[in-house]
C-alpha cells in the first residue's frame, strides 16, 4: 500500500504562515517545537510548517487541499495573508478550485467537487 504520509513546506517564518494553513485551512495543530509546527488535514495527512528559507516557485509541487466551500476559503486565505493565481472558478474536470501563493511564495489550490 502506498498513501502520502507528510507534505513538508518551508516557511520563512511561522507566524506568517499559520493564519493560512491552520487559520484559513482549518488544519488541526498535532504539536510544535521550535521551528516546527505539524498540522494534519482531517484524514490524517500530515503537513509539516518547517521553519527555513523557502525557495518557492510556480512549477514545482502544489498541494490542493479538498475544502467544503472553496469561495469563502478563499477569502480566508487572502485575509490570513494568501495572495491569489487563479479565482475560484468551475473547472471541466468537475472541481471549482482556486490557485494561491502563501506568504513565502508556494503555491497551493483549494478544491472541491462540483455537485449536480
């Protein structure tokens, strides 16, 4: 079996990227040390906030973090500090998704299915 245990991302500082992945997100705080935080999404995937300078870019990995509403999230991420690529929008693959920059640069998407 293979799942995907951990996605680690490098933050230039923590007090800027938590109102984005644990604020905005909603994802829960599994522990802190200093220079780490270990958050998870709600089936259990763990995302790890290492403390380092980033070297962000567009075309590397992006996360998408499957959300309930990804308009208001949205609108949560910019207000923690997120900037936005793309505007949520309906996508022909069957998502409404948004593409946004955390406060170090990285490149995230949020998703949902789209119903009906």
């Amino acid at each position: 079996m293979t799942a995907i245990s951990r996605v680690t991302i490098s933050v230039e500082a923590l007090d800027r990227a938590l109102p984005v992945y644990e604020g905005a997100l909603g994802l829960a705080r599994r522990y802190a040390v200093p220079g780490l935080v270990m958050l998870a999404t709600d089936d259990g995937v763990e995302v790890l906030l290492h403390e380092r300078t980033p070297t962000p870019g567009d075309f590397g990995v992006a996360p998408s973090f499957r959300v309930d509403d990804v308009d208001q999230v949205t609108e949560a991420a910019l207000l923690a500090g997120a900037s936005v690529v793309d505007s949520p929008a309906d996508q022909p693959w069957g998502e409404r998704q948004s593409v946004l920059h955390d406060p170090d640069g990285h490149v995230f998407c949020l998703v949902a299915p789209l119903v009906g």
